[in-house]
C-alpha cells in the first residue's frame, strides 16, 4: 500500500513540473514583458521582481532559481499589493476557502453517496424522481446561476440566509454558499453511485451472496458498496479541482474573503505575480488531493493494491 | 435473446423460399432507431433545433440590434405592445436580440472549442491506445494528473496574459476540454485491438493503415459522436462561466454568459435581465443533457434501473 | 420418517416471464421436477433453453422484471409463496446453489474467510472462533491445501479450480439438504472439472444432500445423474432415468443431441499397426521445427527480467490433407502456437516452412503473399468479425487484399460460390454479424477463411463457443472442405472428443512444450505419457455405463503457473535438484510415430 502511494507520487512529480515550467514560460512570453502591463509598476515593486526573478540573468538561470525557490515554499511577490508576498496573502484566504470548500467537498461525498444508494432502493418511485430533479437541477444550473437564485429565494424574498459576507464564521452566513458550491457535485455523485450500483448489484457476485440467504442490508453494505463507490472515488478528484474553480464565482458573489476572490481580483488587476502564485499553489493542492484519493482507490480494490 | 432468434426464425424462413438479399441493419442504424424511439431525446433535438435556429436567423427578423440603444426605451420590462419582448437594459438595448447573439456566440464556441477537443482527443485517444504499452501508460498516466487540475485557472491565466480573445478562447477551452474524449477513444481502441477480428484482418494480409481506417475507425465513430454531443453542453458552461467572471467573451461582444452576469448585477430592480438569458442557458443545456444521454443510451442499450 | 419417499423438492407447472421492452417473453413454460434426497437431477439442454432461468426462479434470484408462477415447494415449504426475509432463512443454509464462473461469483474485495464466516453467522449464529473452525473444516473436505491461509486471501488470488473448491465449501458450510449446481465446471479444465465432479458426487453421498445438475454437457450427465431432464424452449422434452435417456431416447431433440457429442470410442488397440509397412508418400504442407515463443514480464522495480515461455521447442510435420489436433488445459500455449505459426507472433527462435519456404524470414510482401496460403478460424464467432461491416463484405476483404485486380463480378461470383459452399445463404449477405447466431457467424468465419483458397487452416478452438448440435455441423463442414480442397488442418481444442473426431494425429502440450505425438488412435488407446493419461481418463463419456465404470487416474498437484520453473518438471520430479530446474525433458521416438516427452514411471506420480 505504502509502495504504491509511493508510486503514484513519483509518477505525479512530472506532470506537476511540466504545469510550473509552464505556467513559468507562459508567463515570460506575455507580450511587451510580464512587468509591462497597462499601469506603470512602482519602483519598489519593480527592484523587488528583479530581484526575485533576476531579471538580468539568462532565461534558464531565472527558471532555475525560481524553481529553487518554489521548492523552499516561495512562490514570489505580488505585483500589486506590496505588503504582502503571494504565499503571505495565500495564507489570509486560505482559512475561508478551506471552510467552504472543504465542507462542500463533505457535503458532495456524503449527500451523494447517500441520495445515490437511496435513489437505488427506491428506484423508479417517488424519492427516486425527487432525486432525478436535484441531479438535473445540478446538472443544467452551473454555481453562477445558482447563486443569484439562491440569494434572491433564501435571502430576500424568505430572508431566511443572509445574502453575503462572512459573518464572522457564523454558520448561517456559510449555508448558501456550501450549498452552491456542492450541489453541482452531489447531482454528479449521486448518479454516478445509483448507475454504479445498478451495474453491481446486476454482478454474479452479488447473485450468490443472495443465494447464500445474506440480509439485504448486508449485500448492499458489504459486498456491493466498496465496487459501487470505485468510479465515486475516481470522480473525486476532478471534483476536487472543480470545486477549487466553483469557490471563485461563490466567494465573488457572496463576498467572502478567501483565495477565489483574491485571485479573480489579480487576474482582473493583471496581478501576473498573484495569478501564477495561485494557479501553482492550487495545483499542489489539488496533487496532494488526488494523492489521498489513489490511495483510498487501492483500499476499495485489492486488485489494484497487488499490481 | 428470444427476440434476436424470432428474428432468425424471420430469417430462416425467408431462407426456405428462394434468397434476394436481405437488407442487413447495422448497430449504428439500430442505435439510431433506438434513439428515434426515446421520446426526451427527440423533443430535446426538436428543441436544440429550434434555438439554433433561432440564434442563427432570429436576429434578422428583430427590428432591433444587439448592440445600438432604444433611445425611447431604458430599462423597460418585457412587453408585446412595444416591440421590445424580453425588455432593455439600463442602456435601452433590446435584450431579445441581445440573447438570440449571445446564445449565438455560446453556441459557436461550443462547436469550434468542441470541434478543437475531439480533434485532440481523438488522435491523442487512439495513438495512445494503438501503441500501448509504455508509452500508452505514459500518456493516460498524464491525462490523469491533467484530469485533477483545475483547467479552468490555466484558461484564466492565458486570458490575463495574452489579453482576451475569443478565438484563443476557443482553442483554450478546446485544449482542455479534450481529456475525456481521449480516455474513451483510448479505451475503445485498445478494447477494438483485442478483439479477434482485427487479428482476422492481419491474417488476411492488411496492413497496418488498413486495419485503422478499415476496421478501428468505423467501430470509434458511435462513441466519439456520444462524448462529442457530452462535451458541448460542458463547454458551453465553461465558457458562460469565464464570461460571468469577466474573462471570456468581452463587450461589445455578448454571450449568455456575460448576460447572465449583468442580469445578476441588476436581479433586484430589473430581474428580467437575468431571467431570459438563464432561460435560455438552461433549455440549451437541458436538450444536450437529454440528447447525449439519449445517444448514449442508443449505442449501450443496458439496463440503467 | 414416514415421509421418507417424499421429495426434497418439488415444482410444479413452473413458468418464468420476462417484461422486456420488446414484449412478454416466456422463458419457462410450465415445468414439472422433483428430486429426493441423496438423489442427483441432471437438466440438460442448449443455451438459452431455459435451464438455468427455471432454478434461479426457484431462488428467487431473478431480476426484477420477471414474472414466476407455479407452485415450488421444498421440504413441505412453498418457496414461491415466501417473503424474502423467510427466503433468506432458507437460501445458503437449506437450499444452496453454485454458480458457472467462479472467479466473478465470489465477492472480489472481500476475503475468502470473511465471506465464508458471514454465512455461518448468519445462518448458525456461530461465535467467530466456531465459525472459523467451520469454515476451515469445509476447505479440507473440498481438498484445499493450506486452507487457513486460503481465508486470508482475496479470490484473485486463488486459481480457478480453487475458487470453484471455495464456492463448494460455501455452499455446503450449513449443510443444506438440496444443493443447485448451474455449470459448475464447465468454466474449467477438463482434469479439474474431474476433481470437482467426483467432490460433488462425495458430498452426496456423504451428506445425503439433493443435487441438482444443470449442464450442456452429456458426458457430466453420464457420470453424475440419477435422473435427467432435457429442456428445450422453455419446456422439458425427455424425462427418466439416466439409462432411459442415453439408451433409450423417445424424443427426437434428445437423440440429435446423443449424436451431435462426439464420442471417444477407445478399442484398446492402437490402430494403423505398424507393421502394416511404410504408408503411402505424403506431401508436407507445414514444418515447424524448435519453434519458441517468449513473452518478456513487465520487471518489479530492480528484480531481473524474467521470461514468460509461452512455447518451447515444438516441431511437427504437417502433411497434405492432414489434421493435426493439439490438445492442451487453458494456459498451455496452444493459441499462441497457432499465432507463431501464422507469423501474427513473431517467434522468438525455431523454423517454420510453409510449403518448402521459410517463413520466419519473410518480408512484408513475401508474409502477405504467405498469408493467401495459410488461414485461421477463431473461437468466438461475434468477436472475430468487424461489427461494422457486413458479412459479406467481411467475407470478400481478403481477397481485395490477395487478388486486388480482381473484378467486381468475379469477386461476387466467388463470394456467392463460398457463401454456398459453407451453407450460408445470398439473402444473409447485406447482414452484419450482430444479425445471425453464432453458428451462422462461425460459417462467415470459415468463409472468409476459405476464400482465399490456402492451404493450411489453423482452428482455435473453433467450435468451442458453440452448441454441440450447432458444434457438429461445424465440425462436419470443416471436414468437407478439407476433402474438397486437400487442406491440411490444424485444430486447436481443450475439448479431446472434438479432438477425437477431427484429427488424424494428436500432439498433446503442457506448459508450452509438446508430451506426446501420436496418431489418433494411438494417442487414445495407448496413452503413454502420465498427462495424456490423465487427460484421457478424465473425459467424460455421454454413456451412463462405460462412464461409471471407468478408472480415473489422478497426478499430484494441479496445473501451475508457466512462470513457475518447477511446474514443468511435474511429470519428471527425479529431475527437480536445485542444478536442473531449467532442464526441459526430451522428447523420444517411443513407438514409430509416435512421440513421448521423459517422464518418471506413472506409479511415482499417482496421488
């Protein structure tokens, strides 16, 4: 188990270094030069990126010295907002997205998984189709839609949810916007899960473990859910990543005060700094998620742990 | 099983008398009777058709422009009697003719950006699968990792560095948009290069090109045509999302996107800005929905509960 | 114990409907059975006859869109009439049944001990530790070694004889009183299904369990049932004691079934005696001489390279009008032989001639102009042709490859002519695959196969996808054109009595290498080698008597892996020192004609 984790690890290394050099190079092809942008840079900002990207030496030795950098967890300065280095303004948000995202990330696993074994046993009746018109509402509704309707229903019109802000963490001021965020993802899990356990549940498999007199319950929970839940988990890690992309349309609109906005807000400032800063930390995010979810896939299946 | 072999006993009876051929009917032409069948599909199609329609000749018969001001009438509600059906914005255009253009260049993107990815796909999909082994797992071992990575950011960080441009749009989203069709493709063909007739092909002394254009090519198309019609409806969400943001289709230019956002800077006093264009974006993604699943439902007709 | 003739089960005008989307379809019309205790049932019929149907409906165990009727009752209990926590009682403690493939009957993510503790607990109500003690105690009894390491393990893990012990063992871990066998071996090599047949019939006798057998094959009926029942469409067509069907058949279906299996007719003599003088000169169509193919095995991290030896060493002379049958369990490299000797793999090392020319030197064009010459038949008749084309022009695509200047009506001429001539006919031409049975598809095959007029046709397992009645006619064709076009054949089958029936010599291959070349009844009556005996003795015989009587003779260990280096000493274990495992026994000229590979007396090797 340790190997393979191992394994796949070794193998992502090379693709997350092909996406930095070339969100790096990307970067240094900008026409008219990254730090020529539409405003003038002051001058402290500007001696600082030479500094830091050492501007004065050859292409190669930048890419060198910035790789080096990123590996002792520096990912530069942002070029519009000069207190802070990007990791410094990372970290201000990252607590907000975490939150939100993390709790819509729970929210998608366990409501999915449970609306999709549910949709399963009442298949064809009526929590079955109550089901089928959450999926499609998630699946035709994306989060930008969402969220207005959302707000004017819940926040106006019943001022039942506050309509924005963070509240101090309050959890009246996160419910819309976790909702948002995860609904999209607990359409796409719960159909993924009620497809893949109508195909278990038709396997030789589960035909003896019904001749063996086993309770229902006990097919579904021991013999059917582990395969039923292997697509689920494949599906995890795009999921990951898409809810990283759903947080900056949620925290835009609900104003909440974490990475999504401060990104938004420098790729529309042309904040080339913030905006490669982010993207690369997102990236290592996301690796490590996907990481976690290889290893949760050789748990679900013993034929993959021996290969 | 007992309807396949009623339909031989069909079969061997018209044997029994005299034998003009029969006409054969190929799986394509059974999905496709499938699909005739499944009645969602066929209002779904019935519907997409409509809206093309309407998106390509719509703004011809409109007296009105997408983009020229109705100095008579800002902000005014949806009504028949002033001509302006859906209503205007704040800056008096006529919103009608503003989302039969924006769902006009939703749709164009959809097709070039989806047209961009099948390419990719499809060629990535099927050397991946045709060579196999090493660099086979390579291949599929990135698709992966570029699976897992939010693409979006990257589509984002291009529109901040080389200025926003729709047709680097188009090919942006195209480029990542290609990963699953290359995942099915790649399946397809190495499950295609298993099977017992393609040896049968090389015994019969076909060469390598043969055997993919002859025998690999055909058997990818019903797949292919599924994803395909799957990967538009993501597209188009793709691309109303950048636009929400403020990174993909720009003024004076509009898509369903960028109207969407507007409409949703106005929802308290002028709600109709939202809600026309949202209808729009949602009957074009639900007719996709409907219409790809019923494909795929055609060309795999299992149970699915 | 009045009851005692009464039976354990009883069905009664038993019908099974499916709702499709394409109507009502009646897959069961109203069947009668009973079976005692200690009895063997044998239901025997075609695919889909509806064998397996009736006794899933019995269960319970079919989908949700079938419909069953009748009245089943089973120890004075209507099974029919129950709910499914009352069924669930019953199924697996009472009532048990085993399934055709074990690899996916068995749960793949949990392991074998957990799935056979989860029964006793459910049913007996065990504490773990007495579960487990059970559970160890019904591995031995299906003859597992190392059984309490086996629970540990996950059924990928186990081999598929193995797993069909596991699946025995569970289902008698309660000691059910009426146990349904659906295809219990027909999954497996024809040495284990031996072993698996004779644990069944032990347990029988042992535990006075009812068994139920439903199976195609006539020679398992021969040697288990007490009574059988042919089925077809739905609805038993013969009844009766074993006898009374293989001698004594009424019903015109069972008797064409009786004839369709080959059957093996040992005289005990080796026919064309030797002495009968040198036979007339031959022409030699195919001579393949130290033929090896090597597969080289992904590496573990930093381990060295191993090889897989698919085949080794193998040389034969195939003559004009000759069948040569190669005989093998799965595994033994019998396909890849055929694919060698056809140039699609290439061969690591070794020679193949082709009428006088060498063929593994050959350039492309110099392989495609070969390939006109030499053809091959594939097992599964729907997956060997493009579904995208029609059979027609399926047929047609080797000779626009072969004769690319023909024209358009000589080629429909000669398509017309083969289409005939495999007794397919011009109204199927426009069909694809997908539109015809498996028998027609297999003709479409032999066709396209055929028209190129080659000279040597390789068979993979041709026929064995097929129905024996189906089977037969195949096997009829193949014959006939053999004699119409003097071709030489090869015909690669696990199945000895279609062996048996085609073959004029036999070459018989364990783990890639060849154990003994004979002429057919040579092969047959005068088995040298302790495999080919074991092979021949473990074929069943569709004949009740002959089938009961016979003596089956049993090796040590079962068959192992071709990575393993000792599993090819297997018949040869004075050889296994620790300088010799990679000594490949030799193959010797035993009688004229006929070829033995080393091995050490029978008596040494018997279990």
């Amino acid at each position: 188990m340790l190997t393979y984790a191992l394994r796949r690890l070794l193998t992502t290394i090379p693709v997350l270094w092909v996406a930095i050099t070339a969100c790096f190079f990307i970067l240094r092809l900008a026409p008219g030069g990254p730090f020529d942008g539409e405003r003038p840079l002051p001058d402290a900002i500007r001696q600082n990126l030479a500094a830091h990207y050492n501007l004065d030496r050859s292409l190669v030795e930048q890419y060198l010295i910035y790789l080096g950098k990123l590996l002792k967890g520096d990912l530069g300065p942002s070029f519009i907002n000069q207190d802070f280095t990007v990791v410094e303004q990372l970290m201000i948000g990252l607590p907000y997205t975490l939150t939100v995202g993390g709790t819509a990330f729970l929210l998608s696993i366990v409501a999915g998984i449970s609306a999709g074994i549910l949709g399963y046993m009442y298949r064809n009746s009526f929590p079955d189709y109550l089901l089928g018109i959450v999926v499609l509402t998630g699946l035709v509704l994306p989060n930008f839609l969402l969220a207005p309707i959302f707000q004017l229903i819940f926040g106006l019109k019943l001022e039942w949810l506050p309509v924005g802000g963070w509240g101090g963490g309050a959890a009246v001021n996160i419910v819309l916007p976790v909702v948002v965020l995860a609904l999209p993802h607990v359409a796409r899990i719960s159909r993924l899960t009620r497809a893949s356990m109508i195909e278990v549940m038709h396997s030789h498999y589960i035909r003896t473990a019904r001749s063996r007199g086993l309770s229902k319950a006990s097919i579904i929970w021991r013999h059917a859910l582990k395969p039923t839940l292997t697509p689920v988990v494949s599906y995890l890690g795009p999921a990951a990543g898409f809810l990283l992309t759903g947080s900056l349309v949620v925290e835009t609109i609900f104003g909440l005060p974490g990475i999504g906005r401060y990104f938004i807000n420098a790729a529309l400032n042309r904040d080339y700094g913030m905006v490669l800063g982010t993207v690369i930390f997102y990236m290592i995010l996301i690796v490590v998620l996907n990481l976690v979810v290889d290893v949760l896939y050789a748990w679900l299946d013993p034929r993959v742990r021996s290969t | 099983m007992i309807f396949r072999s009623s339909r031989l006993a069909a079969v061997e009876a018209s044997l029994a008398g005299g034998s003009p051929p029969l006409p054969g009917r190929s799986q394509l032409q059974d999905a496709l009777a499938r699909l005739v069948r499944n009645k969602g599909a066929m209002v779904s199609l019935a519907m997409l058709c409509l809206l093309i329609v309407l998106a390509i000749a719509g703004p011809w018969f409109i007296p009105h422009n997408y983009e020229d001001p109705d100095w008579s009438a800002f902000r005014s509600p949806p009504s028949l009697a002033d001509g302006h059906w859906f209503g205007t914005d704040q800056n008096g255009r006529d919103l009608l003719a503003r989302t039969l253009f924006g769902t006009r260049v939703s749709l164009l993107v959809a097709l070039i950006a989806t047209l961009v990815s099948v390419v990719i796909g499809v060629t990535y999909g099927a050397f991946a699968g045709y060579v196999g082994g090493r660099a086979d797992q390579a291949m599929m071992r990135f698709v992966d990792v570029m699976y897992a990575l939010p693409s979006i950011l990257f589509v984002i960080l291009l529109m901040v560095i080389f200025g926003r441009n729709v047709f680097l749009l188009f090919a942006a989203i195209g480029a990542l948009e290609w990963l699953t069709m290359a995942r099915i493709v790649r399946g397809q063909t190495l499950s295609i290069k298993q099977r017992e007739f393609i040896e049968a092909a090389r015994a019969a002394g076909l060469g390598t090109g043969a055997i993919v254009f002859r025998h690999i090519v055909p058997n990818l198309l019903g797949p292919v045509v599924i994803y395909a019609t799957l990967t538009i409806p993501e597209v188009v969400v793709v691309e109303s999302f950048l636009s929400y943001l403020g990174f993909g289709i720009q003024e004076p230019l509009t898509s369903l996107g960028t109207l969407i956002a507007e409409g949703t800077n106005v929802l308290e006093v002028l709600p109709w800005l939202l809600w026309f264009p949202a209808a729009f974006l949602i009957l074009l993604l639900l007719s996709l929905l409907f219409i790809g699943d019923g494909l795929r439902d055609a060309f795999d007709p299992r149970e699915r509960g | 114990m009045s009851d005692v003739k009464r039976p354990v089960l009883d069905v009664r005008n038993l019908h099974v409907r499916f709702r499709t989307s394409d109507g009502i379809v009646e897959a069961v019309r109203g069947i009668n059975a009973s079976v005692g205790a200690g009895e063997c049932l044998g239901v025997v019929g075609e695919s889909g006859s509806g064998k397996s149907q009736s006794f899933l409906a019995i269960l319970g165990l079919l989908a949700g869109n079938a419909e069953v009727s009748g009245r089943v009752d089973f120890t004075g209990t209507s099974l029919l009439d129950l709910s499914e926590t009352a069924l669930n009682r019953l199924r697996g403690s009472r009532l048990a049944m085993i399934f055709q493939d074990p690899l996916t009957g068995l749960t793949p993510h949990v392991s074998i001990g957990r799935q056979m503790r989860e029964i006793v607990q459910t049913h007996l109500h065990h504490s773990v530790r007495d579960a487990d003690r059970l559970c160890l105690d019904w591995l031995d009894k299906v003859r597992i070694p190392e059984a309490a390491h086996r629970l540990t393990q996950y059924p990928h893990e186990l081999s598929g004889g193995m797993r069909q012990r596991v699946m025995i063992a569970m289902a008698m871990l309660c000691e059910p009183v009426l146990l349904i066998a659906d295809e219990p071996t027909t999954a497996l090599d024809v040495t284990i299904q031996a072993d698996i047949l004779d644990l069944m019939d032990d347990l029988r006798r042992e535990h006075g369990t009812a068994l139920v057998l439903i199976t195609h094959d006539m020679g398992v009926v021969a040697r288990m049932c007490d009574r059988v029942h042919v089925m077809r469409d739905g609805e038993y067509v013969e009844e009766g004691s074993c006898e009374d069907v293989f001698y004594r058949a009424k019903h015109d279906y069972t008797k064409m079934l009786l004839e369709a299996v080959p059957r093996i007719i040992l005289t005990g003599h080796p026919a064309g005696d030797v002495s009968t003088g040198q036979p007339m000169p031959v022409k030699t169509v195919l001579q393949v001489r130290n033929l090896c193919v090597s597969y080289p095995m992904q590496r573990i991290w930093f381990n060295r390279r191993r090889e897989l030896r698919a085949v080794e060493d193998i040389g034969f002379d195939l003559h004009a009008g000759e069948t040569l049958g190669v005989v093998g369990e799965s595994g033994c490299g019998k396909s890849t032989l055929a694919r060698a000797i056809l140039q699609l793999i290439e061969p690591s090392s070794g020679s193949v001639k082709l009428l006088g020319h060498e063929l593994t030197t050959l350039d492309k064009q110099g392989l495609k102009n070969f390939r006109q010459q030499a053809q091959i038949v594939f097992q599964d008749p729907l997956a060997s042709l493009d579904p995208s084309m029609t059979i027609g022009d399926s047929i047609q695509e080797p000779l626009r490859v072969f004769e690319p200047g023909l024209h358009r009506s000589v080629r429909t001429r000669r398509l017309a002519e083969m289409m005939e001539r495999v007794g397919l006919s011009w109204s199927l031409v426009n069909r694809y695959p997908h539109e015809l049975s498996g028998g027609q598809n297999q003709r479409v095959g032999i066709a396209r196969a055929m028209i190129s007029m080659p000279r040597l046709l390789i068979c993979d397992e041709a026929v064995s996808a097929l129905d024996v009645s189906i089977q037969a006619q195949i096997m009829d064709l193949l014959r006939d054109l053999q004699r119409e076009f003097g071709l030489s054949l090869i015909f690669i089958s696990h199945d000895l009595s279609v062996i048996w029936k085609l073959s004029d010599r036999i070459l018989v291959m364990y783990l890639g290498s060849v154990v003994e070349l004979a002429s057919r009844d040579a092969l047959f009556n005068r088995p040298q080698h302790p495999y080919t005996q074991q092979l021949v003795s473990a074929v069943p015989v569709p004949d009740p008597q002959v089938e009961r009587k016979r003596h089956r003779i049993k090796l040590q260990g079962e068959l192992s892996s071709p990575m393993d280096a000792g599993a090819r000493l297997r018949f040869l274990p004075s050889r296994r020192t620790q300088l010799a495992t990679d000594y490949v026994p030799q193959l010797n000229e035993r009688f004229p004609g006929h070829f033995v590979a080393e091995h050490d007396p029978l008596e040494q090797l018997l279990v």
